[in-house]
C-alpha cells in the first residue's frame, strides 16, 4: 500500500475540499484523510493506492480533470 498527501489551493470552504475530492476518488484514489484550512484557502486529501501501477493510472487520469490545476 502506497500513502501519498495531495495538497490543494483555491480552497475557500469545504465545497471545494468536495470537489476535489470527488475527482480523485472518480480518478482511483482512496481517500483516507481530509484536512481544511480555510484561513490559508488550503485543503490535504490523503490518498491510498494498492501498488505503484495504480498510483499512476490514478495521475494519468486524474492530469485530466479540472481539480488537477489546483493540486501540488
């Protein structure tokens, strides 16, 4: 099991964390951990792959939604 965090800006309130998430997880991401800092507009989703081949399925997929802009 792989464990990566995933860091996102452009996080004003939880709707957005949401929206984030939604993409990860529709991407193959599980998502075990969430964090908001509102004040500082930065969300942290916790993401568990099974093996490196589905962690890069997931970034493969997930380059193209429209979360991907807002993740570091």
């Amino acid at each position: 099991m792989l464990e990566q965090l995933l860091r996102f800006r452009e996080c004003e309130h939880r709707g957005d964390l949401d929206a984030y998430a939604r993409d990860v997880a529709r991407c193959g991401g599980n998502i075990i951990g969430r964090e908001l800092d509102a004040a500082a507009e930065k969300g942290y989703l916790t993401v568990m792959f099974s093996s490196p081949a589905d962690r890069e399925a997931f970034w493969e997929k997930f380059k193209q939604t429209d979360s991907a802009p807002f993740c570091s």
